[in-house]
C-alpha cells in the first residue's frame, strides 16, 4: 500500500497545523499532490491504464479547485502552500 496512516499523519502534521487538522485546506492539498505524484508514476510505467488517468484528472481538477478557494479567501497561505508544495503557479 503506497499510503499508510503514518504518512497521512506525517503530511498533516506537516502542512496542516497539527496532525488531528485533517480538514484544512493545505493538509488536503498535500494530500491530493502526495496522490498525484503516486499516480503520475504509476502511468509512467503503464501508459494504457485508462480508469487511473481519469482518476489522475479527478484530482487534479479537485485539488486546482482547493487552491482557487485558498487563493480567493487567504493569498498568504496560498503563496505558503504552493512554495512548500514545490507547484507551478
């Protein structure tokens, strides 16, 4: 399994404020990119597997969805986010 409780623990104490902030804006963010980072490799290496690509689409669509919600509400935290995420933006 490429997603245990300990990393998810590991990426919501990291970008959330603490790692029971499991809601956060930023802790789902990274979640979505830890994912899609998974999911890019996976179809690296298997360029037919069609359903993963859509999921790939699905989450890249929610997590650009998120991050226009924190751009709109606090730009501060989604300048923080993006510059800790390593995303283009």
């Amino acid at each position: 399994m490429y997603l245990t409780a300990e990393k998810k623990q590991e990426l919501f104490a990291t970008y959330g404020k603490d790692a029971a902030n499991t809601g956060s804006s930023e802790s789902q963010i990274a979640l979505f990119t830890y994912r899609i980072n998974h999911l890019t490799e996976h179809l690296k290496i298997n360029k037919k597997d069609h359903s993963t690509q859509m999921a790939l689409l699905k989450l890249v669509g929610k997590r650009r969805r998120l991050l226009d919600y924190l751009k709109e509400r606090d730009i501060n935290r989604y300048r923080d986010i993006l510059k800790a995420l390593n995303l283009r933006k």
